[in-house]
C-alpha cells in the first residue's frame, strides 16, 4: 500500500525555536519534516571547529520525545551524519559555537 504524503506532519513543539535561533546566529535551515519521514532539518553553517563550511541533518525531539525504530535505525547506520537534537544548543556545539 503506497504511503501516505506527509502533508499533516506534526513539527515537534520546539521546532521553531529551534529554528530561529540557529537561523539568528546566520545558518541556513532547511525544513524537510513536512516532506520527508527523517530527518526534520538540514543546517548549513560555518563549522568553526573544523575551518569549512558544511550540511547537517538533524532530528528533532522534545525533552520527553522518542525516536522511531527508523530514526534509531539510520542514526545507527550513519553516525556522524544524522544527529539528534532537543535544543538549539546541540546543533551549536555540533558546530563549535558553544
């Protein structure tokens, strides 16, 4: 049975946040969750730890939120390139901005 388009995705409740205070510190964001079942975001920064430029792809959780057996199945399979976030802090530190 074909899947259903995600039209009715429920961003989770800190998205925005999330959201304004990365694109407040001068990353593009890029909202995939409407579109896509993983991830929510990508995020394109200048990576000051590592002196380049570079995309993220993160999932979005509130403090209590769980990840999917799919989320939990992909952030395994890539590590490094599919990440987990509750705050916009995370993704800051993740870019050597904290």
């Amino acid at each position: 049975m074909p899947r259903r388009p995600r039209y009715s995705a429920h961003p989770d409740a800190n998205q925005g946040e999330i959201v304004d205070a990365l694109r407040a510190c001068g990353f593009l964001v890029v909202n995939v969750s409407r579109w896509l079942p993983i991830p929510d975001l990508f995020v394109w920064g200048e990576d000051i730890l590592h002196g380049c430029a570079r995309w993220t792809a993160w999932e979005l959780k509130t403090d209590k939120g769980t990840l999917t057996k799919l989320q939990r199945k992909i952030m395994d399979e890539w590590p490094n390139a599919y990440l987990l976030s509750r705050d916009a802090n995370t993704i800051l530190r993740e870019y050597g901005r904290i």
